[in-house]
C-alpha cells in the first residue's frame, strides 16, 4: 500500500495566525477529504491566551488534522528587553525551531507522500532546512493583497530611499495600493535601525521565490491590489482563497460573557448597537480607556465595548471596571450600554441583527469578520501592520472611516464621540459593506472567483 498523501502546515504561534492557518487546512480538507494535514507548533514567544481548548477542538473535530507540537527553544532575546520585543523573540524562537522542524519533516516524510509545505511569512527563516526535501513551499499571507503587494515592494522601497526612515517619507507610492505616509508601514520597517528591519526586509525578498503564495482575501474585496502583484510586479502565482473566517468560537472559559451579551443584543432595535473590540493585543492606556468612555457617553449611542487592563496591570487579572471607568460611568449609561471585561465572541456579536458598526484595531481577521457580517467599520489601528490596513479599508475599499489620533497617538473623546455617531448612521460605507458581504458570498461559491483559486492551487500540487 502506498503512503498516505499529506501537506505540512507552518504558522507563526499567534493566535490570529495559528487559526487563520488552519481554516485553510479545513478549506482544503473540504476538497480533498482523503488528504492528511500535519500542523506544526512552534513554541509562543510569550504567554498568549491559551490555545489548548482551541486545538482540541480541532482535533477532534477534524481527525485528518494532527498538530506536531515542537520542543521548546532558548532564545538570545528572552533575557533583554527590546523595542519590538514581540517580533524578534518570534523571529529568533522560530531560527532557533529548524532543526526541530527539519526533524519533523523528515519523520513525515518516511510515512507520508508530503505535496507541499505552507508557511507563514514569519516563518521564512524554515527554508534554510526545506531545502533538503523535494516538496514545493507556499506561502500563506494571513493579511490581505495590498499589504502583499507592500511586501513585495518594500526591498524596492529600501533601495530607492537609501539614507531615508520610512517614518520620515511624506508619500509613499506602492502599485494598487493608494498614496500613503510612510508611518502607515508596519512598524517593524520604518526605521532601518530596528533590529527586525533587515529580517523583513530578507523575507519580503524570498516571496517573490517562493512556488506561490495564498492570500486570505478575494477578488472583489481587493482587485487592484491583486492586479498589480500579476501585471505590475509581474508574480503570477498568487492564490486569493478568502475570506477565511472561523464561524465558531476560539476563546477559552468565557462562557458567561459570551451568552450575557448576546442575551443583552436580543433585546434591542437592529443595527442600533455600536461594538468596540480591539483584538488580544490591543491594549490601552487608563487615560485613553477613560476617553473613550467619556466619547461613549457624550455620543448617546447604544454600545457593546470589549475593556481590557491597561499594559501595566497584568493582562490575564479581571479588570477593575470602577477603577478603569470614570465614576458613575456604568449606572449613567447602563440602559444604554454594556462594559464586558477581556474577551466577547466576535463573530456571533458581528453578525447579530442589533450590531450596527464596529470599532476595531483593523487586524485583518477582524477586517474579513466585520465584512462578512456587512457592517461597516471605524478604523483605530494600534500595532503591527494596522496603520497600513486602515489605509487600504479607508481610502481604497471604503468600508471604514478613519478614527483620527493626534500626533501623540491618543484619541479625543471628541473625535471618539463623532466617528460612533458617524458610523452608526446609513450612507455610502454601510452600502459599499453590505455589497462586500455579499461579493464574500459568491466568492465562495462553487463558481466564485475564490473556489477557482483554490482548486487551482490543489491542481498545482496534482491534488485535484
């Protein structure tokens, strides 16, 4: 009998990344049911929020999945403090993984018939040891196709700008992607003297190397942006499968919060409700949360708003909401709104008739969620590669209005009191959502542009 054909999955160990990698397992799964996926682990940077009751339920709901759990490394940076202290103790934590992951494969592949690999971006380093085996390596980009047309033209960017911080350019021109500042980059490029910068830089280099790459978007969402990587940048081989959402639930032991705030949504007029949810990072300081309440107060909107402990209070404690609010806060408001402390279920709250708008730090998953429910979004970004996607939603899309900071990064409660307003009101970006909520649909369909994509990268590995 012959062995079993199989493809290797690699995400980066954040949790937006690890889920956004295994709904493309399960997608591919769905057209190949006899396929075995193997998911390799690495081991998280920091202590994140557990993912253990995530992967089990995977697991048992999916037996063609295995998750291979990589020992744990010692990295350089886990004994200083950095600036991007995040992303190069991941980079370095997953340098340190490859002999660990060569010695997967390679375990595999005596028992398997291995099509191909996908890896995340921040994973690029693995390819020093896929060399040794005979199996195509894709990437998979868990952020849209502007952003991966930025990354393909940021060595460019690094060339053309010598001398010059990204921070510090006026304009930036990047094909299919409009006009942008040049703080709006991910934050890890826009100074060359970041210690993440030259891996960036390496990686967005190996993309264009690489047998293909499978971007978590689709067709209608972002068609410029995927013309100008095949027509301008001349890389052909781009895969748009999105978008990828998980339809249940990731998050551990909040079952109260989750049924209280569905309950409280029942009760309400549709789309009457604004939802402010900032993501597993995103985090604010006292002063901005109490700015944002007194925004809330001032907008007289009904509201559904996810607070969290500002960074110097210790993440996994339950917020204090006396002493995080301004006094008096609750009772003033609590016909009207309703405070959950850390966590909510994003996608069940997003696609309740009650939510009207969503106030969110534009990470990419949260992006797709919002429009997959139709509602249209006010965009704060805070880390990572936010500010870029707030501009490409903004300006390029137009499912979202800007939530504008001053030059110190923190938000008015005036300017937070407007954009709820604003964005609770019928007009051009609720219409242009609700037009993408149904272009997601069809997408998926079997003769939607995303289906083609996919099997299109299923025939490229013999698989379909």
């Amino acid at each position: 009998m012959g062995k079993q054909e199989a493809i290797v999955l690699y995400p980066a160990p954040p949790i937006g990344h690890l889920v956004s990698m295994v709904e493309l397992g399960k997608l591919i799964l769905s057209q190949n049911p006899s396929l075995s996926i193997h998911i390799l682990l690495a081991p998280p940077p920091y202590q994140p929020e557990s993912t253990a009751t995530y992967i089990s339920t995977v697991s048992s709901s999916f037996p063609s999945i295995t998750f291979h759990h990589l020992p744990a490394v010692t990295p350089y940076s886990s004994t200083s403090t950095s600036r991007h202290h995040h992303e190069s103790l991941l980079l370095e934590i997953l340098c340190f993984s490859n002999p660990n992951v060569h010695k997967t494969l390679f375990s595999l592949s005596q028992n398997f018939n291995l099509h191909a690999m996908i890896i995340d971006f921040f994973c690029t380093a693995v390819l020093d040891v896929t060399a040794d085996f005979t199996f195509p390596v894709y990437y998979f980009l868990a952020s849209g196709a502007a952003y991966l047309t930025g990354s393909f033209y940021l060595p460019i960017l690094h060339e053309t700008t010598e001398g010059k911080n990204l921070i510090d350019i006026e304009t930036l021109h990047i094909p299919g992607v409009p006009p942008m500042k040049g703080s709006d980059m991910p934050k890890a490029v826009l100074e060359r003297d970041d210690e993440v910068y030259d891996a960036f830089i390496m990686f967005c280099k190996q993309l264009s190397k690489s047998s293909g790459i499978i971007v978590n978007t689709f067709d209608a969402l972002e068609n410029r942006a995927i013309k100008a990587i095949t027509e301008e940048l001349c890389f052909r081989n781009i895969y748009p499968i999105g978008p990828l959402i998980v339809r249940g639930r990731t998050g551990d032991n909040h079952g109260d919060n989750a049924s209280s705030c569905l309950d409280w949504l029942d009760s309400l007029p549709e789309q009457s409700v604004a939802f402010l949810c900032f993501g597993s990072l995103g985090l604010f300081s006292k002063e901005q949360v109490n700015e944002i309440a007194i925004g809330l107060e001032r907008s007289e909107e009904r509201f559904l708003w996810v607070v969290r402990n500002p960074p110097e209070i210790d993440s996994m404690a339950e917020p204090d909401l006396k002493t995080l609010l301004p006094e008096g806060f609750l009772n003033r408001t609590g016909n009207r709104g309703m405070v959950v402390k850390s966590w909510a279920p994003q996608v069940p709250v997003l696609n309740h008739k009650s939510i009207g708008g969503f106030v969110t730090h534009c990470g990419w998953n949260s992006i797709l969620e919002s429009v997959c429910a139709g509602v249209p979004m006010v965009a704060w970004p805070l880390y990572a590669e936010q500010r870029f996607n707030r501009v490409v939603i903004v300006d390029e899309i137009k499912i979202a209005i800007p939530m504008n900071e001053l030059e110190t990064g923190f938000v008015s409660s005036t300017e937070v009191e407007k954009r709820v307003r604003e964005i609770m009101q019928d007009g051009p970006v609720r219409e242009k959502t609700k037009a993408m909520k149904n272009a997601a649909e069809s997408a998926l369909t079997e003769t939607g542009s995303s289906h083609a994509a996919l099997n299109a990268l299923l025939q490229s590995w013999s698989l379909k």
